[in-house]
C-alpha cells in the first residue's frame, strides 16, 4: 500500500515536471518572438529612417548651395547639422535608447502570470 503511494506521488512529480518545462519551453518560445519581431521591425524603421534622412539632408544641401554660392560651404553646414544631431542624440542616449530597452525586456520577462 505504502509502495504504491509512493509510485502515485513520483509519476505526479513527474507529470508536474514534465508541465513545468513544456510551459517554460513556451513561455521562452513566445517571448523570443517578441523580440525577434520588434527587433525586425526596428531594423526595417531604421533603415527607412536613414533613407528619409539621405533624402532631407541632400535637399538642405542643395538649398545650402543655392543660398551661399559655395558647394563646400553648403556641404559643410550640411555636415555640421548632422554633428550638432549625432551629439544631442548621444547626448541623450539613456533617455533613448537605454531606458526603453531596459523597460522592454523587464515588462516582457517579469511579467504577471495571468
């Protein structure tokens, strides 16, 4: 008797192993979507983010060459824009790209069970 609630209690043991890492396997396969899905979705914002980019900045030139004269003139107002940019934008990196990601992967890893 004593032998085959013994049994009983590690096939449960089991079981509830067995779930335990079938709902991990699928906790990680769904979060590891997630990411890989914003990560895509970034990357494709990025890239038209720069083409947008190429494409203002090679107007400003142009208007900046028209309004001085000077080819080199207008290139290097044109440069010094994107400096003073990629110096605010470093600037505030923790603001803008640190403190997102970081609230991202918490609220996707320590989420609430429902």
């Amino acid at each position: 008797m004593e032998e085959k609630k013994f049994k009983e209690l590690i096939e449960i043991v089991k079981a509830s192993a067995k779930n335990e890492l079938e709902y991990s396997k699928l906790t990680l396969a769904e979060q590891l979507s997630v990411i890989i899905s914003r990560a895509l979705i970034i990357m494709v914002v990025i890239v038209f983010a720069a083409c947008v980019l190429f494409l203002l900045m090679w107007g400003l030139t142009k208007w900046l060459v028209a309004l001085t004269g000077s080819m080199w003139l207008g290139v290097l107002a044109s440069i010094a824009i994107l400096l003073l940019l990629l110096l605010v934008l470093y600037g505030y990196r923790k603001q803008l790209v640190v403190n997102p990601v970081t609230r991202f992967v918490t609220k996707l890893l320590l989420k609430p069970e429902e």
